[in-house]
C-alpha cells in the first residue's frame, strides 16, 4: 500500500522511514511534491489535518501528515505551531533557536520546562476516514546549543531523564523517546487496521 508523506521536511521524512520502515515494511512512503497549503489552523491538529488533506487530495493516496512544535512553559506554550518560523519566514532554524535561547536568557534553571509535540493526522480519500493522534516529548531548555544531531531545537532540548541534549542523542535513541516516536506508537495499529488488507 502506498502512503503519501504529506511534508517537505527532510528532516521529518528520514525520521519517518526510520520509524516505519522496520514496523510497517508494507507501507510504501511517497514523498509529497504538490501543492503546499496555507497552514493556517489554530493547533498543532488543525494544521497536521491541513496538509493531509491536501496531500491526499492531490494524489488521491492515503497521506500522512505531522505537525509539530516546542512549546516552552513559561512562555505559554510557545513557539507551538509557530515553532517552524520563530524567528520569522526565511531565517531558518538557526535563527529560530538563537531567539529562543535569547528570550529565555534570564530564565532560571528551574523554570525552563518544556515540551516536544507531534500531532500525526491521517487522511484516507477512499472512505472519507480521519484520524489524529498525538505525541508529547517533556523536558528542559539549556542555556546554550550542545550536539549536531536532528534539527530544528534538538540542541536546546534537554529531555526529561537525560543530561545531554536531544541532538546528542543517537537517531535511534531519539526516535525510541521522541514526540514523533510516541506520535507513531498511536498511529502504527491505526495505519496497520485502516491501510493494511
Ligand atoms: P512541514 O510543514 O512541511 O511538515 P515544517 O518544518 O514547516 O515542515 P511544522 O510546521 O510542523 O513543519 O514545524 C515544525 C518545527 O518544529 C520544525 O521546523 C522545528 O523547528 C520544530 N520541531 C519539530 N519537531 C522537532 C524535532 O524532532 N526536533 C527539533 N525541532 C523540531
């Protein structure tokens, strides 16, 4: 069965693969190369929702879609969904994690809880069927970058039970613990009842 990947993150599609590729063998992932749709939704579903249904629209494959953020508590969630463009549209991730860590500068060691969220939406064109699940990764922003592993804030993100930042973690030890990984625990029996004949 083909699936569409619903996202031009090539970061996203590499862990994808690695988390599906062992489980679901049967599921061929495409990659999405059509229409990019205005993310526009109030919540990490809402947009997750957004780029399915676009993917499957156009492709009229099954497609899967993530929608994922750091939200850090004192700041009341933020960056949530706006986590991708932080530091505004083209800045990049660089950017994005210099500000973060600029705005939490004088922010002490115990108030510096924060949370990885994944939203995964699943579109079926064939039956109409949606579906939404969702994984959250706890920890703790470090004062300062550490680690050239994942993307996006993994060099800030200290997990909860670790010392070491999440981009000094293994692919395979993040992929084990991380949003996106526990997102996968609840999609993969979904993804095996609704695709798998
Ligand atoms: P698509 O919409 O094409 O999937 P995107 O990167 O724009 O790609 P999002 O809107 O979901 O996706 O934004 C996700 C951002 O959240 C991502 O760009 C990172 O900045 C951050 N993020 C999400 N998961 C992460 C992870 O595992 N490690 C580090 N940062 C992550």
């Amino acid at each position: 069965m083909r699936v569409v990947l619903a996202t031009h993150n090539a970061h996203k599609v590499e862990e994808f693969q690695a988390i599906l590729g062992s489980v679901l063998p049967e599921l061929e992932i495409v990659a999405y190369d059509g229409p990019e749709p205005v993310e526009d939704g109030t919540s990490f579903a809402e947009n997750a929702l957004i780029k399915a249904r676009t993917a499957a629209h156009h492709t009229g494959l099954p497609a899967l879609a993530d929608d994922s953020g750091i939200c850090v508590d004192v700041m009341n969630g933020s960056p949530g969904i706006f986590s991708a463009l932080w530091a505004g549209h083209g800045k990049g991730a660089e950017a994005n994690l210099a500000l973060l860590l600029d705005q939490m500068a004088d922010i002490a060691p115990e108030h510096r809880g924060a949370h990885f969220a994944c939203t995964i939406a699943l579109v079926v064109p064939a039956s109409g069927a949606e579906h939404v699940v969702e994984g959250i990764w706890p920890g703790a922003l470090a004062t300062e970058a550490h680690g050239g592993g994942g993307f996006g804030y993994d060099p800030i993100f200290v997990p909860v039970g670790h010392e070491v930042t999440a981009a000094e973690l293994t692919a395979a030890e993040k992929n084990a613990i991380s949003h996106r990984g526990r997102a996968f625990e609840a999609a993969i029996p979904l993804l095996r009842t609704t695709l798998i004949p």
